[in-house]
C-alpha cells in the first residue's frame, strides 16, 4: 500500500477539452452556476476559466474530441447530501437534461445519491453526495 504525500490535499482545478468555448461557458455558468474567472492569454491555446467554489474548472478548446469510446471519463460535482433533490430540482428548472435521472445505491455499504449529464460536447458529468474527505 502506497503512502500518500503530505502536501497533496485536493484538486485545484480540472481541465477538460471542448470544440466550442462559448457554448460550453453558457452551460456551466447559465444551467450550473459558475463563475467566470480572468484567464490568462496562452497565444494559440484559447479557453476559459470557472470558479465553483475553492475548486476551478479549466475549458481548453480543441478542434476534434477526444475518443473516449468505451471509457466512463467523467468528473463529478459534489451536492451535501441534506441539498442534493433540491439541487437536482433547481438544474432541472435550468434546463439541465439528465443523461441518468437522480438515483440512490449503496457503495460498500454507504447510501449514495447520484445523477449524469453531459455538457455540449459529451463530456460526462457526475453530480454525487459522496463525501469529501477530510
């Protein structure tokens, strides 16, 4: 079993591609509420750059999308269990599609609520009580 470093307690931010940055950027600030954040100017790399949070999520613009055939590359967003059918309701009213509609399971145990969509590119989105770790 390996040991983890000290210094490394959580994410930054998350980058994921996307083929069209404004369209991406209406549905994570207008459908899920995040914040637009000051980007620097990468030349030729264009992008944007969203606050949820502590955490940021980094949109970097390709051309082509990725293959992820056969993957479930996601990321996935936390909701406070006490907030999550509220949350799921207020996203609905945003206009959000689920690609899953919000369920519960059991994970080793542990009650989990969960629900999946996708931004306008694909990339899959988890939204989960599943807690974070102190």
């Amino acid at each position: 079993m390996s040991t983890a470093v000290k210094g490394l307690v959580a994410y930054s931010h998350v980058n994921i591609c996307v083929t069209d940055v404004e369209a991406a950027d209406a549905f994570y600030i207008e459908k899920l509420g995040l914040e637009k954040l000051p980007r620097p100017d990468f030349g030729e790399f264009h992008g944007s750059w969203l606050r949820m949070g502590p955490s940021q999520l980094h949109l970097s613009k390709v051309d082509k999308m990725p293959d992820s055939a056969g993957a479930m590359s996601h990321f996935a967003l936390y909701i406070p269990a006490e907030q999550f059918e509220a949350t799921m309701a207020e996203l609905a009213e945003r206009g959000v599609e689920f690609a899953s509609e919000p369920s519960k399971r059991e994970d080793f145990g542990v009650p989990v609520q969960s629900a999946f969509t996708r931004d306008p590119d694909g990339n899959l989105i988890e939204f989960t009580d599943v807690a974070l770790f102190d």
